[in-house]
C-alpha cells in the first residue's frame, strides 16, 4: 500500500475515532464547550437525548441550562412510569 494512503486512511481513522469519542464516552467527559459549532452542538444534542431516553436528563438540563438558561432546566424531568412499570433501558 501506497505511504500517501496509508497516511489518509490512519487520519480518517482517526477523525473517526475523535468523533465516535465525543459521542460514547463516559459521563465524566460530557461537556459544553463555550464555542460550539454547529457540527459540535449537533453532536452535543445527540448525545443528551441518546441519554435522556435511557432515563438520564441531567445532561439533557445541562444543555438545555446552557441554551436557554437555567430556569427552563427545571422542567425536564424523567418520564412517569405507569403503575407496577418498569425502566428497561434500550
């Protein structure tokens, strides 16, 4: 295989790796950079629901605290089981 190539499939590899770790990565690295872009606000979102639907809102609140300020943070809240229901997480 040819340097140059070699050299282009490590930096996508690589890139790819950059971005799966911004969306899976352990809930200690979850942060809201001051300038976000609109490629890192999407990844951002995407993360905080993904979380959110498994039943944890708190960075779904951090977000939307950051976006639209911490008084609409308040009214996230988990979804209300039915009686005798269960969590599962997906």
């Amino acid at each position: 295989m040819p340097r140059q190539l070699r050299r282009d499939k490590d930096a996508v590899r690589d890139w790819m790796c950059e971005q799966l770790d911004l969306v899976v990565s352990s809930p200690t690295k979850f942060a809201i950079p001051k300038d976000l872009d609109a490629e890192q606000l999407a990844l951002v979102k995407y993360r905080a629901l993904s979380e959110a639907r498994s039943g944890d809102v708190e960075k779904l609140r951090q977000l939307v605290s950051r976006l639209l300020g911490p008084e609409f943070a308040d009214f996230i809240q988990p979804a209300k089981l039915k009686r005798g229901g269960y969590d599962h997480p997906a």
